[in-house]
C-alpha cells in the first residue's frame, strides 16, 4: 500500500516532489484498476498542488459525494450523468489541504446493499464490503493512498476490515456530510481509508484543521474487550482476530478486561434500523415514491419491508439511543478505550452481498468514533480488522489508542 505519511516525509525532506508523488498513485491506477474496478470516473489530467499539509497526495472520492468537476452518480442508473455544480465541503477541506481528486470510487446503490463490480485487492473471490466498496480496495490494493467513504451502519470500519486498511469513522458530523447523498440524517457519517492509523491521523488533523487529532500513540491504556453477544456469533477468523488483539495489547503493557454492555446498549444495538430506515423513507421520497422501478433491488427490498415503522416508533428509538449514549460514557469513565470486532469475520465468499453491518451499527447510532486496526489474516489472506472505539468527540483519544493497538499487533 502507498504510505500518505511517508510520501510526506519524503516531500519534506526533498526527496520527493509533490508531483512526483501523485505519479506514483497514478501510475498504480493504471496498473491495478483494469482488474479491481475501484473507480467510476477519474478526473483529467490531475495535477499536484505545492502548498498545503496534503500536497501530492492522491484521493479518491465515494461516489455519493458531490464534486463538481465529475459526475455524482451514487451507483444508480437513475442519476446516471448527473453533475453537481458545487464541491461537498468535505472535498473543498482536500483540496484547500492542498490534496488532489484523482477520482470517484464506486459505491453500493445509494449506498444501500447493492454490489458493485469492485474486486477485494486480497482476493479477488471475496466481496471487499461496502458501501464504501471502491475507497477500501483503491487504498487496499496500493493505488491511493488516501479515500473518502461515508458510513450509515457499517459503511467505513467493514470494508475497512475486509479490505486490510486503516480506517475512521469520527464523531459523527466532525466532517461535514453536507453534499452527500442522505440515507439517514441522524447516523450518516464521512468517514477515512488509509494504509495505517499514522496516515489516517495526519489526514484529519489536515482536513478539519485540528492538529492535536494526529495524536501520539497512547501509553498503557486501559482497554475494554466488547464480544457484542447481543449481535449474534462471530464468524470465521472473528473470534480469533479479536482474542489475538487483545493478547497483543496486554503484553504491550495495556491493562485489559472484558466489558459487558447494559441493556439499554444492547436494546440500541436493536433499534438502530427503525432509526434508519424511517429516516431512510424520508431521504428517499422522491426516488421510492415516484421512481419506484428504478430503485435498485436490495434497497427498494429494504423499504418495502421498512413500511411499517411509524413515527411513535422513531421516536421510542431516539429515546433509547439517548439513554445508551449516557450509559456507554459511565462504562467509559473506567476505561480508556474499547476494543470490538470490525466485522464478524473474514470477507464473505462471492460478490452478492457486501456483509453483514451487525458489529458497526451501535457505534454508528451512538455517533463514537471508530478506528479500524487490521488485526489478523485468515486462510486465504483474508483479513479481519478491530475497532478502537471511545466517547463522542474524544476522536484525539481513539486514535492515540488505536496507535497503540496497532503498535502492539505488529
């Protein structure tokens, strides 16, 4: 994989330009893409920026995000063609951090369940997850060394896993997803695939501005193990890749103990998809409602059977998500970090199905950030990834834990 960190320190020493730098991305495009399919559009003729924290690096855009010099088309043929005028926030924060747009990666329909043709860079019999297809398997396969993909269940840290990168899913709404296609306004999150935890870090700090988000690795943490038993059983290499991080962060001097959630956390794990898909009925009203047949199959499968939710219903859920996010911020005054699966295990055979987001879709309802670790490689070189997770808005403590986690898996 291309390190952003070290094409910095690189162009920081002078032993790299900046554009010397987005020649090595762009090269690898043109040596992976035929075979991984991680793009929709690539923009023409990219050219570096000689200013700004992010000068050379090449990203790529989740194609539900707005850019207004390519197409948004959000993996649907009912915006096919469809160009937006203006640049989502997001994407300006790239470009004014001096990064480049090389392209807009694919994304699941809408950013629902429907595949996309994308390819797992670690094997290619895999599904690489999604929605966020495209971002994880550029950045997994070695093209880019920086993605943009958006998380409503488990959209980010997913394929993150499956495709063997680090990633976040910050707080929700520390980047803006003002510009991006709205699934569900109260859990809709921007979230970033890079090569390791540093790359993320130094990524965001640039992006949003706060420097003390490229925080320095966490000495001894105190690290709560969640199996989540109330999201089912894991799966192949699950139960083993969360074992094997927790083993390494003890012997790297953490102190670690398993944590069991309370009710109420498991009863938001629960109600996670009424708040989902009543918003999603709402989001989706003009395309479900006047549209109906060109709305992709898994999505408009998922609405049909989504009628029922009324907005008593809605509302009993956003009871439940406020009481769990007070609860998990007690459990986190005892420890410093939890430590959970990103994916019940290794990525699922074939490219039907993108996964199952049971193990992502509490942190994203209580709005934490999350950082992925690839944790372990199953038969296959198949990876399994874990998630440092801790309170809303302590994203500078989730990273410096997640520094620490992966320090100690290495």
């Amino acid at each position: 994989m291309i390190s952003l960190a070290d094409q910095l320190r690189r162009i920081e020493q002078g032993a790299l330009t900046p554009e010397g730098a987005l020649a090595e991305s762009l090269a690898a495009i043109d040596a992976q893409e035929g075979t991984i399919k991680a793009f929709v559009v690539r923009a023409k003729n990219p050219k570096a920026q000689s200013k700004g924290p992010l000068r050379g690096i090449a990203v790529g855009i989740k194609d539900i995000i707005d850019t207004a010099d390519m197409p948004t088309e959000m993996g649907a043929a009912i915006y096919r063609g469809n160009q937006p005028r203006a640049d989502a926030p997001v994407v300006m924060a790239l470009k004014r951090a001096g990064a480049t747009i090389v392209g807009k990666t694919t994304t699941t329909a809408f950013a629902a369940n429907d595949p996309t043709p994308t390819l797992n860079p670690r094997n290619h019999g895999h599904t690489p997850g999604g929605s966020s297809s495209g971002s994880a398997a550029a950045v997994g396969a070695g093209m880019i060394p920086l993605a943009v993909g958006t998380q409503t269940g488990g959209s980010v840290i997913r394929p993150a896993s499956f495709c063997g990168v680090a990633a976040i899913k910050p707080s929700y709404r520390l980047l803006p997803p003002v510009g991006v296609k709205c699934f569900s306004w109260t859990l809709d999150t921007v979230g970033l695939f890079a090569a390791g935890v540093e790359d993320v870090a130094i990524a965001l700090a640039a992006i949003t501005g706060r420097s003390e988000l490229n925080a320095p690795e966490m000495k001894s943490p105190r690290v709560g193990v969640v199996t989540q038993d109330f999201a089912g059983p894991t799966e192949t290499g699950g139960a083993e890749a969360l074992q094997h991080a927790a083993r390494a962060a003890a012997k790297a001097g953490a102190s670690v103990r398993e944590l069991k959630m309370p009710d109420i956390v498991a009863e938001a794990w629960r109600i996670h998809n009424v708040v989902q898909q009543f918003e999603a009925h709402q989001a989706f009203a003009w395309e479900y409602g006047e549209n109906y047949d060109a709305v992709p199959p898994l999505l408009r499968k998922r609405l049909d059977d989504s009628r029922h939710y009324t907005a008593a219903d809605y509302e009993a859920a956003r009871v439940v998500a406020a009481k769990a996010r007070a609860a998990l911020s007690e459990i986190l005054k005892d420890v410093d970090v939890l430590l959970a699966l990103s994916a019940p295990g290794v990525p699922p055979k074939g490219l039907d199905s993108t996964g199952d987001p049971r193990f992502n879709q509490l942190w994203t309802l209580l709005g934490t950030p999350c950082v992925n670790v690839p944790a372990y490689v199953a038969d296959g070189g198949l990876p399994v990834g874990v998630q440092a997770i801790t309170d809303y808005g302590a994203d500078v403590k989730a990273i410096a834990a997640a520094r620490f986690i992966e320090r100690a898996l290495r």
